[in-house]
C-alpha cells in the first residue's frame, strides 16, 4: 500500500497534516470538544504537538509497513488555503456482529473495519463540508483501497454525522444491545462498483 494521495474535491483539499498546522489543530479541538478538560491549555497544546508529530510519522510508516493509510487528514479550504477540520480512514475494532447488517447476535465477538472519521470546525458546519471530505475518502477507499465496504459509527444523538451518514448513501443502523457504549449508531457503504 502507498500513502494516501492528497485529494481534491470541488472546494477542498485533503492533504496530510503539516507542522505548521499545530495552532490551528489545537484549536480545533477545543472547538469540537476533544480536548482534555482536566489539562491546562499548554498542557493541552502539548499533548496536541505529540498527536500531530505522531500522525505526520503514521503516513510513512504504514506505508513502509505497506498497511492501509490509516490516519487523520487536514480539510483545507481551497479558496483561501484555511485548515477547517479533518478526516480519515481509521481502523475500527468492535463487536460489529452486534449490529443487524453484520448479523445482529448479543455477545457477538469483537472484528475489524475500516472506517471513516471526520470533523468540520463548528463555524464552518452545516455547508456540506463533512460530505464533500466523506464522500472524496469514500471514492479513493473504494477505487484505491478497492475495499468491499467502510464504516462510520457515531453516538445516537449525534444526528449531523447521521446525516452525513444519510448523505453517502450509508446504510444506518443502531446497536440494539447496550453495549459496549460507544457502539451505538454505524452506517455501511457497500462498493458497488467492483465486483466482489
């Protein structure tokens, strides 16, 4: 496998993280909510330096590895170059056989996935951005990885990334057992486009 390449859409670029992104990926994770409250923020800004340091190296060394590009992309406005959120393709491990699509069995064993992430600043939210940057991973998983299908899970109240869910063309479906509690809501995109 090779790096993921940079991706364009009609008003995005996704490209890989650079150093110079740090001030406002800590920001946005503030904005979103995935910072830690119980740090300072210089504390946090440091644990933030670690994680970007450490997902500029993950480009290289999974390819080296030849693994999928697993790892988190900037979302960069192409307009006016400004880095408005991330997204990726990440490695999911649950008991996904919970979920009807994979069978729907109670204490069903934990399985891998791929699947996607994102994360669009709260001031660019609501203008299709999280789609567009979901929908250019969703081509090149399915034409460069030529995976058979990908995921994305989210909280049952989360109802924009349910949406962009909707907007792929995901199936969605809910967890019906209670656990574990992060697995509640997933959506599964089959690739139809090449034959299995």
């Amino acid at each position: 496998m090779n790096t993921m390449p940079d991706l364009e859409t009609e008003r995005l670029w996704i490209r890989p993280f650079l150093p110079q992104d740090l001030d406002t990926i800590h920001q946005l994770f503030k904005d979103i909510h995935w910072h830690n409250p119980e740090l300072s923020d210089t504390q946090n800004y440091i644990e933030r330096d670690k994680w970007l340091k450490w997902a500029m190296t993950n480009y290289v060394q999974l390819a080296q590895l030849h693994q999928p590009p697993y790892g988190d992309r900037a979302v960069v406005l192409k307009a006016s170059n400004l880095l408005i959120g991330m997204c990726g393709i990440v490695p999911y491990v649950s008991p996904f056989g919970q979920i009807p699509y994979f069978g729907g069995r109670d204490n069903a064993l934990y399985t891998a996935e791929v699947g996607l992430m994102w994360a669009i600043s709260p001031s660019y939210q609501g203008q299709g951005y999280a789609t567009e940057a979901a929908q250019a991973l969703v081509d090149y998983a399915f034409a460069g990885l030529r995976l058979s299908h990908i995921i994305a899970t989210t909280e049952h109240d989360n109802l924009a990334s349910q949406a962009v869910m909707h907007r792929l063309g995901m199936l969605v479906q809910k967890n019906p057992y209670p656990e574990p509690p992060w697995l509640q809501v997933v959506g599964i995109l089959e690739n139809k486009h090449i034959a299995h």
